[in-house]
C-alpha cells in the first residue's frame, strides 16, 4: 500500500498508531520533464497491487486514459512480505520488463538504505531501473494532465480546469474520512481513537450519499478524478473494510445511493474490470496479521450482486463527456475469473 504507518513488518498492523506516510519520491514525469523525467511512451513501467486501493486509482486512470501501450504496467503479487512487494506472480519470480524479485530493488536503486516502506503505486524508469515516484496522490493527476499527447482518441477529461478547485475540495474531504478514515479505524489501538475514526467515516459517507441522490457523479455531469478516488474505497468496503476494519454501522449495500452510484461505476468499462476481488481479500486477510492473526480469508460477500441494474443513467450525466468508452483490457491485464463477480 502506499505510507502503510511505518515498520515493523505486517505484525506491527493493529499494533501501534497508525500514520500514513508522506510520500518520500515526490519527482513528477511531465510533457516539459521539469524533474528530469520527461513523458515518454515505453520509458515507464507503472507497478501496481491490484489489491491497494492508492494503486488501483493509477490502474483505472490509465485504462480510461488508453495509456496501455505508453505505460507497462507490473502486477505484484498482494501477499507481499516485509522485504516489500514481490513479483511472484511472474515467472522465476522476476518482473519481465525490469528483471527484479522485489519493488524494493528499484527504490534501492534511487536512494540506498532509504529508511521508509515500499509503496505502490511506483513507477519505475525502465532504462535505470530507478524509482521515479511513489507519490500516490500525484500520478493519477498527472496522467491525466502531463500525459495528454499519448491519450487515446476519445480519452474523458478525467480533470478538468473549470472543475479542478471543486474536485479538490471534494478529494480532500473524500480522503480525510473515507480513503484514509477506514485505515485510522482498521489500525486503531484504542476504543477512542477507532470510534472517531470510524464515527468520522460514515459521517462523511452520509454526506456524499445526500451529494449523490440527484446527480450521477461527485463534479460535473461525467467521470472526474473525484470518482475514481471514491470509488476504489466503495468497492472494497463491504469485502474487507465493514469486517476486518470494522467499519460496520452499514454496508454499502445497505446504502441505497452509494450502492447504486458504486454498481454504476463498476459496470463502467475502466473501472470493475480493473477490479480483482480476489487479490483485494487475500491482501488485507493475510497481510494484516496484527488484525487477522489466523490469516483466514472470508468466503463471502456474494459478488454477483455488483452486475445488478442500478438505473443511475436515468439522473443523466455523461460517463466520458464527448469522449467513448476504453476499448477492450489487454489480454495479459485480464482479472483471472476468480477474482470477478
């Protein structure tokens, strides 16, 4: 994940205060290359869990995007250990493209003895095989932004300039209670603190839920920015946040208009085909052994509920704009379908 609160290893979840982390490699690509990183197709290898909600919001920026063929992407593997994200998912055990065991080899690379934990999402500079940024609450924007001359033809304006300032403010507040509130519940170390946390979150939920029973999307009458990042905390909500984090008040099935707009999204191309349910549920169960020292994986929820109608589309809005749909995933992105409803 990305600034997970410190060391000690996946025992230390549950265990101490939780922090998350500012991101140390703060370094942006840019259409100017103004850090030194200029946007180049192939240069990049984007790496990923597509069990970290922080990643998967680059995941589905760059399918709506189209950047498939500009970005590699590099799936780890959602059980890591404490020496960081490995590539086991992958022959020998090495990612293809930068011929490593670990994430953490890339960031050694960058800074040695770098003291913080490896995080994804990360893109890597290929050429050196150097860490290039881990700033998880910068990449999406900049792909978005910087990487506009490699969109596909009919690629959404996922932030747009008239919008940017109330996108903001919604992200901002999206991310203090909802994004970040269910890891200040989940990594709680007493009563207090987890009931403010999780007091905080549903607070918040409420709010969007009343923002969202008129209008189809956070911003404007399409997809932004602001839904990717609410969307990729919904989705995991009632298989790991209602029980292993306890944020049980509700599930998000049981939320008329956040169950609606989040099936809306999901059954949006971009978005639940992105969605591996599968890495999601064996990540927190078996990584979080401060919290699930067993490492059991529940068996539920029922997934096929998420392809039900949710008949959004009659409050209007336009999912991309003037834009179209992502063609189809690429053949080697697929969610095996035993992480699909």
């Amino acid at each position: 994940m990305s600034g997970d609160g410190g060391g000690g290893g996946n025992r230390a979840y549950g265990r101490k205060t939780f922090k998350r982390s500012r991101s140390h490699f703060a370094d942006r690509i840019t259409a100017d290359g103004r850090d030194g990183w200029p946007v180049e197709p192939g240069r990049y290898r984007l790496v990923v869990s597509r069990a970290c909600p922080w990643a998967s919001r680059a995941v589905i920026s760059r399918r709506l995007l189209g950047l498939e063929d500009a970005l590699s992407l590099a799936i780890a593997d959602p059980v890591q250990d404490d020496r960081s994200w490995r590539f086991t998912l992958d022959a020998d055990g090495r990612d293809p493209v930068l011929g490593i065991r670990y994430l953490g080899e890339a960031y050694d690379k960058r800074e040695t003895g770098y003291p913080g934990g490896v995080s994804v999402p990360a893109i890597v500079d290929v050429p050196s095989g150097r860490l290039v940024t881990n700033d998880y609450q910068q990449i999406t924007l900049d792909l978005a932004t910087q990487w506009s001359a490699l969109h596909r033809p009919g690629a959404p304006d996922l932030y747009p300039p008239a919008l940017r300032d109330e996108i903001d403010t919604v992200m901002a507040e999206v991310y203090e209670d909802v994004n970040n509130g269910v890891y200040r519940a989940g990594f709680a170390t007493g009563q207090r603190e987890y009931e403010a946390a999780c007091t905080a979150v549903f607070e918040r939920l409420e709010l969007l839920a009343r923002r969202l029973e008129r209008r189809r999307y956070l911003v404007g009458d399409t997809i932004t920015e602001a839904d990717i990042r609410l969307f990729t905390t919904l989705v995991r909500f009632d298989a790991v946040y209602h029980g292993h984090f306890k944020c049980n008040r509700w599930k998000l099935t049981e939320n008329r208009v956040l169950w609606a707009y989040a099936r809306d999204l999901f059954q949006t191309p971009g978005f639940g085909d992105t969605v591996d349910f599968d890495h999601i549920k064996r990540h927190y169960y078996q990584v979080h052994t401060g919290i699930n020292p067993t490492g059991i994986v529940p068996l539920g929820p029922d997934l096929s509920v998420w392809l039900t109608p949710h008949h959004r589309e009659e409050l209007g809005g336009r999912p991309f704009g003037d834009g179209t749909p992502p063609g189809p995933v690429p053949a080697g992105e697929r969610v095996p379908a035993r992480g699909r409803p």
